[in-house]
C-alpha cells in the first residue's frame, strides 16, 4: 500500500486535471449508484485500459486541498459490498493518506481490471439516479445532449425519454441491462 499511497500523495502534491485515470471529488459520495456509475465509467474507459485509475476524494473542482474528517470515509466492507453490484466485479481498495496534515480518500481500481465490459446490476437503480447539481436545461440544450451521447457511438443504448412535469426523465439501456437512469432539472 505504501506505493499506493506514495503516488497518491504525489498526485495531491502537484494535482494534474481530472481525466480517464482520475479524478476528484470534494466530499465522499452521497448516493451510491453515482459511485458505482464513476467506477464503472474509469473500468469502461479505453484510455484508461490497463491503468491504475484514482478517485480521491478531498479535492473540490479548482483543486484546491480540502481534505475530510475521518468520519466522512466509508468503511472499507461497505465500499466492496457495494462493488458487487458491478458485473464483472472489479478489483478495487480503498483507504486513507494523509498529506499536509489533512486526511483523503482514496479507491484505486486496479489496472488488472481486464474483463469488458463492466456494467451495474439492474437491481441498483430502482430508484432513479437523479442529477440534481447539472445546470437547469431547456428542452433544445437537453435534446442536443442526448443526441451527443447517441452520437458518440462509444455505446448502443435503447433510450426512452419522458417529460414529467418537473424536468427531463431518460433512461438508457444496453443489452437489455439497465445502465442509467437520470433526471434533468
């Protein structure tokens, strides 16, 4: 683990942008499927493929070095609980470093992590994953960012879109497996 640790604190030493392999969060996750969807999405990535990937959490958006409290960090049974709703469950630990005296998270996903395609159990989601921090959108800028992700052809999703009265509702499929379904305000 101390390996682990070193490149950590040498990430928070000098921290790079948020890409394939890492990325930020201020403050650990509130609700567990956007956790199993960013593991998901860093397994899935093809630039990232055969890589350690990082999320470390203590960092905000200008990344700038916040830290947490000790009690912010979830035990280490419940994080790998939660990973088997990932299939193929992936290889992924998760502690603490300290540097500068404040204390971070960490989850390293292995880059031993070799199986594709890594997608969410359909029983994850039933309650909808609900985007409540994106920027409020009307109905054009929401269709185009749907069409962007159609478009990407990365993935072939089903999509079903609905408009309840308060806001956008969009599920996205693939192979027959739930992979998301958000809410836009």
């Amino acid at each position: 683990m101390d390996k682990v640790e070193n490149k950590i604190k040498e990430i928070l030493a000098d921290p790079i942008n948020e890409c394939t392999w890492l990325d930020y969060k201020v403050k650990w996750y509130k609700n567990k499927a956007e956790l199993l969807k960013d593991i998901v999405a860093m397994l899935n990535s093809d630039e990232a493929y055969g890589k350690d990937k990082f999320l470390i959490i203590g960092v905000n958006d200008q990344k700038q070095l916040v830290g947490l409290q000790q009690n912010d960090i979830p035990d280490d049974n419940e994080i790998q609980s939660l990973l088997k709703k990932i299939n193929p469950i992936p290889t992924v630990s998760s502690g603490t470093v300290i540097y500068n005296g404040k204390t971070f998270g960490f989850l390293l996903i292995s880059k031993d992590n070799y199986e594709r395609i890594y997608e969410i159990n359909d029983n994850v989601y039933d309650a909808s994953y609900v985007n409540r921090n994106s920027d409020k959108m009307d109905e054009r800028k929401f269709e185009s960012c749907v069409r962007n992700i159609i478009n990407k052809g990365k993935y072939i999703y089903e999509i079903s879109l609905n408009r309840p009265k308060d806001g956008y509702h969009c599920t996205f499929i693939q192979n027959k497996r739930l992979i998301l379904t958000t809410e836009v305000y």
